[in-house]
C-alpha cells in the first residue's frame, strides 16, 4: 500500500512523504491550485530517474494530469536507523558494520553515476521492513544533484557536515564520504564526533562552535564509549573524516578496508 500525501492537487505517494530531489522540492506551506504553480517555482530533475540500487529508496513512477503530479516511490516500512539508535543508544560493531556496508555500497553507486547526496544523515536510513533490520535504504534525495562542475554552496545538516562544505570551498562526492564517517561513530559510541553542550542547539553560536571543531578535525574517541571498539573500526572513521578531502577514502576504497 502506498503512503499518500497531498499539497493542493499535488500528490506524493511515498512511505513517508519524503520529497525526493529527482521530483518535486516543496518548502513552505503554500497551495497550489495549477500544475504551473508549482513548475514555475520548482525544477523537477532527473537524479533519481537515473538511480536503480537496492539500498536506495526507489522512485517508481511520475505523472501527471491537467490538475495534478503524482509521485510514486517505493514503500519502506522498517521505521528510521536514527529511531532505533535513540531506543538502542548504540550498535554492536557487527551491526554497525553491517549498516555502513550497505551505505558505502549505495553511496559507492551513486559517485559511480556521479551524484552527490549532500545530505546524508542518520535519519535519511530506513530498514526496510518491520519485521527484518538487515536491510537498510537510503532516502532523501532533494539536496542531491550531478557533480558535472564545481560545487560550491553550502547546504546539508550541520553536525554531518564536511570541512570543504563549512570552510565554503569547492567540493564534491567526498563530502559524502565524511557524513558516513559521522554515521559510523554515532552508531558505534551513540554519540556524534562534533557537539557543543554550552549552547542550545539549532543556534547561531552552537553551530559556529561545532563548525570550528569540524573544520579543525576535531573529534575523540572518548572513554568509556570507545574502549571495546576495534582499532579497525577506529581507523577506518579517521579515514572517513579525513580534513583533507583529497586524502579522504573514496566509498569505494572504503568497502575494501578490514572493518
């Protein structure tokens, strides 16, 4: 059964009404009462019209009559990685590894295609069923587009973003690479490398403070969190969240390292 989520005579028909990129991107709370409303405030693009992987959220089909758009995905019923960290606070490495895989694998596929996500966070993972967490997709492709040129606006979550993306210098799919970085030491410690707890979050000063640490590297493996993890574990994060994004280790290099 498909999810449906209506906006005036547009309609998403998606697990959870999660705009993808490669359609339509709404923003505000505004009706729109023709098809021309919204495609002249809106570009629909094409990026996950070229994107076919079983760890990504699968766009089925778009059409459109005189008054409406429909946008029809594939439905994930397992609930948010990002849920399941708050109920679990953590992961075995097992489990950890088993997550980061099957992210590597679709991030891997998208650069193969030259797409960068630029949003990659915990709450973009979905398990794909209820009933089985080995599967995990990735969701969210609004943000997403081809890495045909210089990249150079800043856009994503703040906590998971990389250094070239806070510091405003031209970047591309290795910005992608530090966010899985970010996911897998929040799944391995259930907490993530940059934070500040002297300011409210979502502020201008606490994210200022976590932008300096970002850009710095900032990040500890803290005791008692990180004690039983594995040095490979540990090595591989460091790689992920390399500063350097020419350092950095490509998702494809990543799923042949030891973790």
């Amino acid at each position: 059964m498909l999810g449906k989520k209506l906006f005036s005579h547009v309609y998403f028909c998606h697990v959870n009404a999660v705009m993808p990129f490669g359609c339509l991107a709404l923003r505000d709370g505004r009706t729109y009462d023709s098809m021309s409303d919204v495609t002249d405030k809106y570009e629909i693009g094409q990026v996950l019209r070229a994107v076919n992987h079983p760890n990504i959220l699968q766009l089925i089909d778009t059409f459109e009559t005189r008054k409406e758009y429909f946008i029809i995905q594939e439905l994930a019923t397992g609930g948010d990685v990002f849920d399941w960290i708050l109920d679990q606070g953590n992961y075995t490495e097992r489990d950890a590894s088993n997550v980061i895989r099957q992210v590597l694998e679709a991030v891997a596929y998208l650069h193969s295609l030259n797409i960068v996500h630029r949003n990659l966070k915990l709450e973009n993972l979905m398990y794909y069923t209820e009933n089985n967490h080995n599967k995990v997709v990735l969701r969210d492709f609004y943000l997403s587009r081809f890495e045909n040129g210089p990249i150079t606006e800043p856009c994503g979550t703040p906590e998971y973003l990389a250094p070239e993306v806070v510091a405003r210098h031209r970047y591309g799919r290795p910005v992608d690479c530090w966010a899985v970085g970010v996911i897998m030491f929040i799944l391995l410690s259930g907490n993530p490398p940059f934070y500040d707890e002297t300011e409210e979050e979502n502020t201008d000063l606490h994210n200022r403070i976590i932008f300096c640490r970002i850009v710095a590297g900032d990040f500890e493996f803290d005791s008692p969190y990180w004690d039983d993890i594995s040095p490979a574990a540990k090595e591989l994060v460091c790689r992920l969240m390399e500063v350097d994004q020419m350092l950095r280790i490509t998702a494809q290099d990543a799923l042949w390292h030891e973790w």
